[in-house]
C-alpha cells in the first residue's frame, strides 16, 4: 500500500513539473485609421432669363478653391498627451470637386474645415459665352466635421456668391511686410569652474536648420481669408517671412499673424561650460518639444518686424 502511494505522489509531481506556463505577448496595436472628405464647389454667374431679363443663381463650377482641415492630435490619440495637429489640404479641380485622405479613428475625431475664399470676376454666360463681369469678393466658410476611420464624408457641395460688387479689390494698395526672428529650445546646463560642478539648471539653445514654421495671417488681401505661410529655420535657428499685405488703415483688414511651431522629436541634451568655454554637448533622453507660438499684429506694408523671438514648449521625455 505505500508503494502504491509513493509511487502515485512521484507520477503527480512529474505530471505537474512538466506542465508548461503559457503567457499571451501585449502586441501595440495603432487604432487609427483614413477617412476620405470629399466634396464641390460653385460660384453663381449672370444668365439671361426666360422673360428678357437677367438672374444670378445660375452656378458653374469653382477651381482653384482651397480646403484645408486640421485634427488635433489630441482628439486622434484621446488617452495620450499627443500634443499639436495635423493640417490637411485640397484643391477643387475644374468641375469644382476635390477630395482629401485624413487621419482618424473609431470613435471619430472633430476636423476643422476652411473653405477659403477667393476673389475673381462675376461673368454673364449667353448661350455658352462668357462675358467678363465686374469684380467680385467670395467668401469661404468654415464647418466642424466628425470623421470616423474607414468611411468616407460626403461634404456635398458648398455654392459661393459674389458680393461687393460696387468695392473693386484691385483698389485696395497691396505691397509686403517683412517678419523675422529665431527660436530655441531648452537644455540642461553642466557647468564646471575649476573643480566645482553645477548641475541641474538649464539653457536655452538654437535649434538646428530645418525645423518647418509656420505663420498664418489672418486676412490674405488676395483670397480675402485667412492664410498659412511655411518656412524653415537656418544656422541659429533663424526664420524668415516675406508676404503680401496692405496699406495700414485699409478698412476690413486688421493684418494679425500668428508664428508658431509643431511638436519636435528630439534628445534634450545638456549643454556644458567648461571654466568659462563653450564645450560640447552631452546626449540627453528622447522625447518631445511641444509645440509653441507668438503673435504679430498690424503686419502692414513696409512693415520689417524683427527679433521675433520664441522656445519650444516644455520637453516630455518618452
């Protein structure tokens, strides 16, 4: 009888000691995916009508128009500290139809959509000819979109219409401004004095050459809209800008822009003085600069704004 026990206890503890411990590997998965927007646009044109006299709600296609969309990264990564957007664009074709790929997700990000405004001619159109029109103002319009990955949004068609015919734009003076600075990021700061070493302060330090800015004006004197203008910076981490504006006092145009720069992948490094010296810079971990912005106002003609100056925001190590 103790045999058999004995013999019964050493076949449990095999079977048990054989028996293999399976884990399930944590894969990461991207839970984002595209949706398509899509949609027309229009302008409205003078025909003749059935009784010898004229309308303005016929509408032929509008080219040229410009879409744009931005998606903070936030409402794409909800439970991250993504900080930033992503700006999306198209243009309408010559039947007035344009189509654009944004990123999403399941549950559906809130995109901001511009439809810019443009200036041109409102023309007659007899039996298929056009007639050169007077000169006229469209104004964009802009809408809130929820954009669910995988789908595709019909925007259907957005119809511009002339107005200010009695104001032709070609009066208004339109002449340049200029806008410059540089920007920086901060570092840790090692500085040693003989055989004394201070760590733990900071600096801040140019970033390098490259780094796209972006600056949008709130009123183009061209379309009418607002309007973003891209540039990168150069050795010192300069910028530069140089666009259309008008004259100061020119009613409607208030001429504000805003400078401003996205999110930046990088080492936050530490930079050391050595006994008064610049030395080299030391590795730091990887992470993220938030993004950040300054603002310019009254950007008139023959305005030459320099030293306009800005940092990164603060640094989030991964």
């Amino acid at each position: 009888m103790k045999k058999s026990l004995l013999a019964l206890t050493l076949l449990t503890a095999v079977f048990f000691s054989c028996k293999k411990e399976t884990t399930t590997d944590f894969t990461k998965i991207d839970v984002t995916g595209f949706t398509t927007v899509k949609g027309t646009c229009t302008k409205n044109v003078i025909t003749p009508n059935t009784t010898g006299g004229w309308i303005s709600s016929s509408r032929i296609p509008a080219s040229g128009v410009s879409v744009q969309f931005k998606v903070n990264k936030n409402q794409l990564y909800p439970s991250s500290i993504a900080q930033g957007a992503d700006v999306y664009s198209a243009t309408s074709d010559a039947q007035g139809n344009w189509a654009v790929s944004i990123k999403s997700n399941a549950n559906g990000v809130n995109a901001y959509m511009t439809l810019a405004g443009f200036n041109g001619t409102q023309d007659t159109i007899i039996n298929g000819v056009t007639k050169t029109g007077l000169y006229a103002n469209y104004f964009g319009s802009s809408a809130n979109l929820n954009l669910v990955m995988g789908t595709t949004y019909e925007f259907g068609v957005y119809n511009f219409n002339a107005s200010n015919l009695t104001s032709n734009p070609n009066n208004i003076m339109i002449g340049s401004a200029a806008l410059s600075g540089s920007i920086s990021m901060n570092q840790a700061l090692k500085v040693t004095t003989g055989t004394v070493i201070t760590t733990g302060g900071s600096t801040n330090v140019a970033v390098p050459a490259g780094i796209t800015v972006y600056m949008t004006l709130d009123k183009d004197p061209t379309l009418l809209a607002p309007k973003m203008y891209t540039t990168t910076t150069t050795a010192g981490g300069r910028y530069s800008f140089t666009f259309p504006t008008v004259a100061s006092g020119t009613a409607g145009f208030a001429q504000n822009g805003t400078i401003w720069v996205a999110d930046y992948a990088a080492t936050r490094d530490t930079f050391q003085i050595l006994n008064g010296n610049n030395s080299s810079l030391i590795t730091g971990p990887t992470g993220v600069y938030g993004n950040n912005s300054t603002n310019e106002n009254a950007l008139y003609n023959n305005e030459n704004r320099n030293a306009t100056n800005f940092s990164f925001g603060g640094f989030t190590q991964n």
